[in-house]
C-alpha cells in the first residue's frame, strides 16, 4: 500500500539530484497520481478550456464565424461599457447584492438552529423523521415552488388571503408588491433549503469530541452552557468556510428562482444581473454581452473571496 | 499486496478514459436512411431516383408538440416524403421561449436547422443580423408558386436592408375583444354596451349586483391581461403606444395629447374595482378560468380562446347557463377603434438556413415542399388532412368529416399558410359567425414591424421602464402631470429619441411616412 515518506530534506542537494528524488519519489507513489488524474482531467477539460470562451467577452461575436474569426469588439470594452451604461446597472448591483445578503444570512442561521435542534433532540425515530422531512423541499424545482406561492399568497384566490379576506381585511398582493416581494423570494427559498443547509453543520456538530460534553457535564454546564460553550465554537471553523464560500457567490442571487417568479411590478427589487443579462444578452442573442457580464461578476467574486478569506484567517476559518 | 495494487490503477485508467470520451465524443454522426421510398409517384420531382434527401423544420408547435402522431400514422409526412422524396423531421417545441432558446443553442453550435419558421420579427432579424440565413432573392423564381399563392406583400413584409431573406405568411386576425356574459347582463336586465362607458358601467354592475345570485360579493367585472384592457382603452381613445398615421402624418403614440386621456380613463378604471386585482400578473390560462368558473363577467380574449368547441365544453361544463357575447362594435370616446394591427404583421416567418443551401438538391426539395404545401392538394392535404378521409369535396368545396380530429396535427405542415378564409369557414363551420363579425372589427393600422433597433438603442431597458413606469400611471401611483417628465427621461436616459428618429428615417426610406 502506499505511505507517505517524510518531506525532503533539500537544502543540502544539487539540482540534479534533487530531480531524479523528486522523480523516484513520485513513482513511488504512481498509483495515487494515478488516481488523481481523473479529477485533474475533470477540471481541464470542463473548467479551464473552456476558458477560452470568456474571448468572446472582447469581440464582437458572431454564431456562423466562431469565437476566433469573430471580429474583436472596438473598443475593446464596448461589452463591458454597455452593461456599465444601462440606466439599471446601480439598481441591478443593488438588487443582487441586498437578496443574496438575504438569502446568505436567513440561510445559515434557521439552518443552525435547525441542526442544533436536531443534534440535540433525544428521540432517534423523531431526528429523523424530522431530517428527512425539512431537506425534502431541497429537490422541488422553483416552477413548483412558485405554485405553492401561488397556491398560499396570490392576492385574489390564495390560502392566507382568503383568511386575510375573511377576517375583514383587505388582500395583501405578496407576489405583486415590491414591499413584499424579497421577502417572499426569501422565504420560500429559505423554506426550501432549510434542511438541506442543516445537514453540513450536523456533519460537523457529530464530529465534537464526546468527551468535552461530559467534561462540561460534570463542571455543572446545562443544556445551553453545552451549546454555547462546546456545541458552537466547535463548528464555528465550518461555519466561516461555507460563509466565505458564499462571499465569492455574492453576485449570484439564484436566477431560476427569481425569473420564475418576478413580473413587471416588482421589477424594481426583483432585478439582478441575471435576470437583466438574459433579457438584454440571450434574448437577443447578445452572447458577448453576457459573456462580459459573467467575467464581470466572477472577477468580483474573485476578488471578494480573496478579501473574506484574508479576513477569515483571523478566526482560523479560512479556506488556504 | 501486488495483487491488490492493479485495482486502483486499472479503475484509474478506466476512469480517465471514460471522462476523455464522453468529453470528446460529439454525437455520432446521423446516417440518413438511404431506402429510395418504394412508390414514388408520377409526378415527384426529376431527379426522383436520387436519394431521399432529409429536410429539417423548426418551429413552435405549441400544444400539438405532444399530441403528434407516431411515425407510422403520421400520414402527412407520408404523402410528403413519398411525392417530394424527402425525409421530413419537424422539429417541434411547445412554447415560443422555448423555440428561441432551443435555436439559440443549435445556432451556437452550427447546427441549425433547414427551414426555420420563426414567429417573431425580433428573432428573425436577429438572425439575419447573424448572417445566418439565405438571401432567397436568386431564388425568387423557383419560390414563384407559393409566392404567388400568399399574395403580393410576401416578401416586403419582411424586408431586412432592403433584402429578402423570408418568406411571410398571411396574418390572422384574432382580435382580442369584449366577450360579456350574456346570461349575467339577462339576469341583471342590463342592455348590450354599445360604448366603451357602457362597458364599465356593466362591469360595475357585475361587481356590485350579485350578477351570480349567490347572495356573496364574490365576481368581479372584468378579466384578462392589463395589456389588452389597456390596449383597448387606449384604441377607444384614438391612441396606441406604436407608431401609426395620424392625419396623413406619422406619429408615436406615446407623444401624442391623446394617450394622457387614455391613461387617466385607465387610471378611472383600475381604480374603481371592477377589474381583477391581479389582471397585471395574470399568466397563463389565470384570466380564462376566472371567467370561465364565473368568477367574472367580461373577460378579453379572441374567438378562438371562448368558441372552439373544447372551450366551449368547458364554460358550458362550469355552467350549463352561461352564455358569451362579443363585442365587436364599440364607441369609445374619440375613436371607434377595437384592434391594431402592423401592416408588417404576418403569422409566421420561413427562412432558410445558408447552411441547408449548401447543398443543392437539398435546397431544391426544401423549395419543393414548400410550393407543394402552398396551393392545390398539398395545401389541402396540410390544411384538412387525406381526402376522403379527414374531408370530402362538395361542389369543389372540401368539407369536414366527423374524422377531422385526427387531422388536427396537420397544420403544423402548414410551410406557406393557408388560405384563411376558406380555411376557416371549412374547419369552423360552427364558429363561421364569430369569425365573420370579428372581421368587422375598425381596425388602426401601425407600422412598427418594419423599423429595427438602432444599435446603441438598449431595446430591453428602455421597455421595461417604458411599461414599468407607464404602469404606476395606469394604477395612479404617479400623478398624470409626471407624464411629459417621464417622456423626457425615456428619451434622453433610455435614449428612447435615437429609437424614435431611427425608425421615422427608416418608415420615410421605405415610403411610409413623409
């Protein structure tokens, strides 16, 4: 079976040497790089050539002369400048930035609460039942999920508003408004991955030591003390890994969920980059547009990753 | 141990082998069946004994997407692939969305297909800013037949830079219009609206007097999508947000006196609560059940969405009483206007890709499929099905049988139209009234299919703030006074100007305005 020698020692080599070592050492461990290489086959095949794609983003693309004769794009951030210049671009930033804070935070902290609750139920037929039931919505598609918003919030023939309605009050257009909508787009996407966002943080809290638990136990801690002091700062480093792997998905604020259920009321807080990027990109077959676009935003979540994890090494959280 | 240690290695290989392949290995190239159809007719075409050539169409089939026939009982492709020795594929999508994005891709991939049946203007100059499609001017000759069989405007309704690149098919006139609950207006003993304050004054008793005898406040008047509703108001004030000819001279209707009035009877009207709080996000069949299940009393639609006979079935089966009445004649305060149509307005596009034109006899037999579906028992065959069969003639005149439902798939072989009123009038006999009365619909002629977007001009943007904003005007949300600052902001922001003198210099080149 393979093992793992002890790092080299290379202060003292020629380079030569040093090479046939690092060469003698590699196909001692043939087999493991063996293994490796699907998944290094994986990322250069579908993630890194098809890089060369993002191209596009500078010309001016046409379908029938392909990413290279295309002419490029004069200037070369016409694309880029376009996007910049629409009368939405602040409101578009905005939108995304405010629904994906929302959905960042009401996605971690009920997901906590639920793992906790769960972690510390007694009940092992109860946990699970309870498990299985809250991570179910994860696997609904958004179509469906905005018929159950229908089928409880429109403003005419909906579930709520007609107890609403019943009880003397006026219909509340939850859908139609755009004082409601962000947090209907919310909630029910927080409705729908609220289990599944628990299961990473029970992975984690499964992992604590046992025996810091019956340590607290006999230094007197209840219940709460149990959480607070153990059960918490034990995943807090999983915690602030998935928080930093949100930070870099900043701009992207779930289209699916909200070209399904935007319309033309709520447009105001309901637009983002997206939803903007396939009305004026891909509907008119923009393609270079778009591009722009995407590189635009991945640069940002470059960026943005980079900053949280420098930030996050304060707490040990970071990610390298 | 030496034994063990292959395992991971050959799984490795394997593994990585499998990853190459399935990242390589496109879709293996389809083999034409090359079988010459057995009983190729006297009179296909010359080169009848060459090989069948395969002919791919696109285009949105809608419902029928689902309800086609299986190979072997599709008789239209039949008949095509034996008279024309062809291999006909339709490839069919459910929604226009989904066609466009279905397109989209294979035109990323060079894969389109031969003949494109597009239904938007938009998409098809789209595409021909693409380059992608064939310039059928050489061509005009050999298309002659089913040119001759659409009428004269069949290729410059759909001129691109003075380039034809398509030919159009003739429009169908669907008007959306007023259909009153008949039963509803008998019970409340309330006249037929001959105006358009009639209309909401009907709504509003529709609303208030129980029009249902259920003794609940639970209908309201009046049902649809806020852009017909608006439409309509706007066509009763003279007015329509397109450009259109107004005492002999070209106009946009956004600019003109006329759209304030329109927008503040809107405003009047939204306000008053007869209408379906939620006729702005109504999508899909929402308005239609409403009416239908009689929750209201007027519903805006066409014909053909109350009185075909499946529909019919429904209102009926909701409510034996029930009883619909359109509206086709209507004072309005300025105009007696009830529809809008463009003058570029057709109901399909076809195009050719420059990719199918590569090949010659390929583009021979597209050119002959289209011609034979255009006129004579071609054109019978796509419209009604096998003689004798779906329809039998009587005095010349082919009428329906009591099998026609199974030919109800067939138009969607329909490559160069139909003519519509013979159609009609054999395929809804029932329905011939309606139909004939829509027909007497006053109807604005505007002209906004022929201008293409400039090309700094953001479509997109200055839309969805043109109806966002015109919207809050219709609810009230914003003071009418705001109007002309709106207009200014959609000009100079939105750079809405450059649309609107682009489009007035390319209606004057064409000779449409002065």
């Amino acid at each position: 079976m393979a093992h793992f020698p002890a790092p080299l020692n290379t202060a003292a080599m020629p380079k030569s040497a040093y090479r046939a070592k690092v060469w003698k050492r590699i196909w001692s461990m043939r087999i493991l790089y063996l293994m490796l290489l699907p998944g290094v086959a994986y990322y250069i095949i579908y993630k890194y050539i098809p890089m060369y794609g993002v191209l596009i983003a500078f010309k001016d693309y046409d379908i029938l002369s392909g990413i290279v004769r295309s002419p490029w794009a004069d200037p070369w951030y016409k694309h880029f400048q376009f996007f910049f210049e629409s009368p939405y671009f602040s409101q578009l930033l905005t939108n995304t930035f405010l629904i994906s804070l929302y959905k960042t935070i009401w996605g971690t902290i009920p997901a906590i609460g639920v793992a906790l609750l769960i972690h510390e139920g007694r009940s092992l037929w109860l946990n699970r039942i309870v498990q299985t039931l809250s991570y179910m919505p994860h696997f609904l598609s958004y179509v469906i999920i905005y018929g159950i918003a229908i089928a409880f919030l429109s403003e005419t023939s909906g579930l709520v508003n007609r107890w609403v309605v019943e009880a003397g009050g006026n219909g509340i257009p939850f859908l139609t408004s755009t004082a409601y909508f962000r947090s209907v787009l919310v909630g029910t996407d927080v409705w729908k991955d609220l289990g599944w966002g628990a299961i990473i943080y029970l992975a984690a809290m499964s992992s604590i030591d046992a025996t810091l638990y019956e340590a607290a136990r006999i230094d007197g801690a209840g219940r709460l003390r149990r959480i607070w002091h153990v059960t918490l700062p034990g995943i807090r480093s999983v915690i602030i890994l998935l928080l930093v792997l949100k930070v870099g998905s900043a701009l992207d604020a779930g289209f699916e969920q909200i070209y399904i259920m935007y319309n033309l009321q709520v447009m105001p807080v309901a637009d983002i980059i997206d939803t903007w990027v396939f009305r004026v990109g891909l509907e008119q077959l923009n393609f270079s547009l778009a591009t722009a676009v995407g590189l635009f935003k991945s640069l940002i979540g470059l960026v943005l990753i980079f900053l949280s994890n420098k930030l996050a090494r304060r707490w040990g959280g970071n990610l390298w | 141990m030496k034994h063990k240690k292959r395992i991971p290695a050959v799984l490795a290989c394997v593994l990585t082998a499998g990853l190459l392949l399935s990242a390589c290995g496109g879709s293996p190239k389809s083999d034409s069946s090359s079988t010459k159809g057995p009983g190729s007719s006297t009179d296909a075409p010359a080169d009848a004994r060459a090989e069948k050539v395969a002919i791919e169409v696109m285009r949105v089939g809608w419902n029928t997407t689902t309800q086609m026939p299986k190979e072997q009982d599709n008789f239209v492709k039949k008949t095509l692939d034996e008279k024309l020795n062809i291999d006909l594929k339709m490839t069919l999508t459910s929604s226009a969305d989904e066609f466009i994005q279905k397109l989209n891709i294979r035109a990323a991939g060079s894969d389109l297909p031969d003949v494109i049946l597009f239904n938007g203007r938009n998409e098809f100059q789209e595409y021909v800013k693409k380059n992608i499609l064939l310039d059928l001017e050489p061509y005009k000759e050999k298309l002659k037949p089913a040119a001759d069989a659409i009428g004269d405007n069949v290729y410059s309704r759909v001129e691109v830079n003075g380039k034809h690149y398509a030919i159009s098919l003739n429009p169908q006139s669907n008007w959306n219009l007023f259909w009153v609950r008949k039963d509803w207006l008998d019970k409340l003993q309330l006249p037929v609206p001959e105006t358009l304050d009639e209309v909401f004054e009907v709504a509003k008793a529709f609303t208030d007097q129980d029009p249902d005898g259920n003794n609940k406040k639970d209908t309201f008047g009046i049902t649809g999508s806020l852009g017909t509703l608006v439409h309509l108001i706007n066509l009763q004030h003279g007015v329509a947000d397109a450009l259109y000819i107004k005492d002999g001279k070209m106009v946009n209707g956004m600019f003109e006196p006329e759209m304030k009035e329109a927008l503040a009877y809107t405003q009047k009207v939204l306000n008053s609560g007869v209408v379906d709080p939620e006729i702005a996000s109504n999508k899909g069949d929402n308005a239609k059940d409403k009416a239908f299940q009689g929750k209201a009393g007027i519903i805006i639609s066409d014909w053909t969405q109350i009185m075909k006979d499946n529909e019919v079935e429904k209102w009926k089966g909701a409510n034996p009483d029930a009883e619909f009445l359109m509206l086709n004649k209507l004072q309005g305060p300025k105009a007696n206007i009830l529809a809008a149509m463009d003058k570029s307005s057709v109901s399909g596009i076809v195009a050719i890709s420059r990719q199918a034109a590569q090949d010659e006899t390929k583009l021979n037999r597209i050119f002959d499929l289209i011609n034979y579906t255009a006129s004579g028992e071609g054109s019978e065959l796509v419209q009604f099905g096998q003689e004798g069969v779906h329809f039998t003639k009587e005095n010349g005149k082919p009428v329906i049988t009591d099998r026609s439902a199974e030919a109800a798939f067939t138009w969607v072989y329909q490559l160069a139209g139909r003519p519509e009123a013979e159609y009609l009038s054999t395929k809804f006999a029932k329905q011939i009234d309606y139909i004939q009365a829509s027909e007497q619909v006053e109807v604005l002629d505007t002209y906004n299919g022929f201008v293409v977007f400039p090309q700094n001009y953001n479509a997109a943007d200055a839309d969805r703030f043109k109806n966002e904003e015109m919207l809050k005007f219709q609810y009230g949300k914003t003071k009418l006074e705001q109007y002309d600052s709106f207009l200014e902001k959609l000009n100079t922001t939105f750079k809405y100007q450059i649309f609107q003198d682009s489009a007035m210099k390319q209606l004057q080149e064409l000779g449409y305005a002065e």
